[in-house]
C-alpha cells in the first residue's frame, strides 16, 4: 500500500500517432490541381489515393496512415473566412506596421485554402518528410502554410505573421492570383499596346504603377454581357442603392415602407426580381439584418455609372470625384427596360478593356498605397474599387459572370 492506502495506478502508455493539421492558403483561380501536385510529391511515400467526394481526396501511406485533403474554392466560403482570418490577425502586435498590413491585406486575396490532416508519431524523419513535402505543395501553388498555433508561414519557410506579433519579414508585397502576374493564356500585341496606354496615362497623371503587372484579362478572354443582361444588372444594382440612400439619409420616417415602393416602381419599370443577385434580393428583403450593408450598397452607385458609361449613356468623372445620384436617377427614372434597350448603345470591347485595364492599375496604386501608409491624392480607393468591380464583371475577369462572385485582384 502506498502513502493514504492508494495503490499505484499503471502508468498510460501514450497514443502511437497523433493527428496533425496545416492548412495552405493560396490565390487560384481553382484547386484542380491541388490533388495531381499532391499526389506527385507524395510519391514515394503513397499506397493509394482516393477521393471522397468532389472537394476532398486522401491518400493513404505505405505505414497504413492516412492523409486528408480538403478544398475550399467556393468564392462566399473563402471570402468569410480569409475576411475573418484577417480580422484575428488584426490584433497582432507586430512593431513594422508596413508588414503587418501587407500581410493582412495578402489574407484578403486569399480564395484557395486547402486543409491537410495527417497523422505524426515520434519518428521525426517520417513527420519532417511529410511536412516537408506539404511546403512542396505550398511552393508550386504560391500558397502560405497556417499551424494550429496560428503562425502563418511562407512558402519557403520564413514566418509572415504570428498571433503573440512575429515576423521574418522586414518589407513584403502582397500577391494576388497568378493567373494575372504568370498566365498561360498568350498575351498578344493588342494586350501590351493596352498596357503601354494605361501606364502612359499613369505616368502623365503622377500615379505610381507595376511595370511588370499584365492585363487581367487579355483581349482573347473578354467576353461582355449582351446588352440586354447589362441593363437588367444596372437595374438591380440601382435598386439596392436607392434602398440604402433611403434608410441613410435621415429623412423618412418609415424607411421600409418608402424603401418598398420604390423597388415596386423599379419592378414595374425594368422586372428586377427574376434579375437580382442573392446577396441583393436579401439586403432588399431584409434592410435592417445589417446596417453596415447601407454603407456597402450606398456605394454601388459608382458602379452604376460605369453601366451607364458602358452604355455610352453617360461619362465617368475623374476617379476623385463621387458620382451624382440624382444624374443616374435622372437617367433610369425617366426610362423603363425596353426605352433604356433602345437608347444604349454598348461600347466596343476595346473600349471598355481600356477602361477595365486602366482601372485594374489605379486599384494597384490604391493598394500599394495602403499597404505603405501613403496617399494617392489623384485617386479615390472607394471610387476605383467600385469601378474596378463593375468592370471586371463587364469583362467577366476570371471568367465570372457571378455578380456577387466578382473579385477585384490586383
């Protein structure tokens, strides 16, 4: 008997393995090709693979362990959590503020993550070759590697961003999408002769760019919506924002009840309801679930003047300037669908690449500027970020028609 009668108890022996999590955070266009990579630098080491539904694959090692790998590319689901990923790394108390904004920015433009669960045991060669050959997946997808402990590491080993405020970096430049700084697609002498253009007008207004930043979306890529469909787009988008300017302005009483006539009125003139985005149709259903959202689609006017403009129904102002709601109203309160299909008529493609282009490189210098604490006097970022939405659902920049899906990569 031991000391109070206890008798010793045998001692635990501790589990063979452990599971293991690391998650690869990219910006892709896809994960098509997160499951061929895997599987190639896992070799080796690999008895079979299989895959368990469409986002999710495992491959089964030599010793019987096994690896899952799960996809995230859905555009709603990554923006919720790079946003959110973001926003926790926000507290972090790096002292180079310079990185720790680059890093949090590079967060946002994440919409490829890639979950890994693996099991590790006490044999370090083992776990070292496997993570070994994650940072191999992370190295050809450009992707960064998150721990449990929330140490965000770049592909090449260096520690980005840590929650307790560590970094390896001194400076670092956010990267958006591949397929926009390294494409497959061929860039043809229309695509440079765009660029020089653009960055001629950069240079003749001050405002700093990317030499080497391609077009985001060559001439061969760009398909623009038929007129019909952009009409109907412009419409939907301009209801929301006459929603948001009524339970903004301080000047009804019952904002829901005003709010619903004018989307009765608008329903009459352009039949929005079989035309509106989710996110739209729920902010109109729904206006007081988040009065944030006033802010968001108050904002939208801008992109309803680049419709417009795409219309050749009006003119952009300078990229400082906030358009007048009251021209835009003055446009489609004074049309209904058929009228305004009838007055349009929607510039040439080279038109509005050249204005999709020029934009792509004002949101860069707006960026840019952010990232280093600084200050573009001859843009407004509010205003470009709006236009460079519209634009690039106008051109369909990676190939999205979704209008909520639209991302604005520079």
């Amino acid at each position: 008997m031991k000391l109070f009668g206890k008798k010793a108890q045998p001692k635990k022996e501790e589990p063979k393995t452990q599971e293991a999590v690391l998650t690869l955070y990219a910006c892709r266009k896809d994960g098509k090709a997160v499951p061929d990579i895997a599987c190639r630098l896992f070799a080796e080491v690999t008895d079979k693979i299989f895959y368990t539904d469409e986002d999710e694959f495992q491959i089964r090692f030599k010793d019987g362990t096994t690896a899952v790998f799960h996809l995230v590319t859905d555009g709603e689901e990554t923006k919720v959590q790079s946003n959110g990923m973001a926003n926790f790394f926000s507290q972090a108390p790096l002292e180079n503020e310079e990185v720790k904004e680059a890093a949090l920015c590079q967060m946002r433009l994440f919409n490829c993550i890639i979950g890994i669960r693996f099991e590790i045991d006490r044999d370090s060669d083992r776990t070292n070759g496997i993570i070994h050959s994650i940072y191999g997946m992370a190295e050809e997808l450009s992707a960064f590697v998150l721990y449990p402990n929330m140490y965000l590491y770049h592909w090449d080993g260096r520690l980005l961003l840590s929650i307790d405020g560590k970094s390896d970096f001194e400076e670092f430049y956010p990267q958006a999408s591949t397929t926009i700084l390294d494409r497959e697609v061929n860039e043809e002498e229309a695509d440079r002769e765009r660029k020089m253009r653009s960055i001629a007008i950069l240079k003749e207004k001050g405002i700093p760019f990317l030499e080497h930043l391609k077009a985001s979306v060559f001439e061969s890529e760009c398909k623009i919506p038929d007129k019909e469909v952009i009409v109907h787009r412009l419409a939907c988008i301009f209801t929301a924002c006459v929603q948001s300017e009524i339970f903004t302005s301080g000047q009804f009483e019952n904002c829901r009840e005003m709010a619903a006539e004018e989307i009765a009125q608008m329903e009459e003139r352009y039949q929005i309801s079989d035309w509106l985005s989710p996110e739209e149709r729920d902010y109109l259903e729904n206006p007081d679930k988040d009065p944030a959202l006033h802010n968001r689609f108050g904002w939208r006017y801008e992109c309803c003047s680049v419709l417009l403009w795409a219309l050749s129904m009006m003119e952009l102002k300078e990229p400082t300037e906030i358009c007048d709601a009251s021209e835009l109203g003055a446009v489609m309160w004074n049309h209904t669908f058929d009228s305004l299909m009838e007055a349009a008529v929607l510039r040439s493609m080279d038109e509005i690449l050249d204005m999709q282009d020029l934009v792509l490189r004002y949101d860069w210098a707006c960026v840019d500027a952010r990232v280093h604490h600084k200050e573009v006097p001859m843009l407004s970022s509010d205003i470009v970020f709006e236009w460079h939405y519209a634009l690039n659902w106008l051109v369909q920049a990676d190939g999205i028609a979704d209008w909520d899906q639209v991302t604005t990569t520079t």
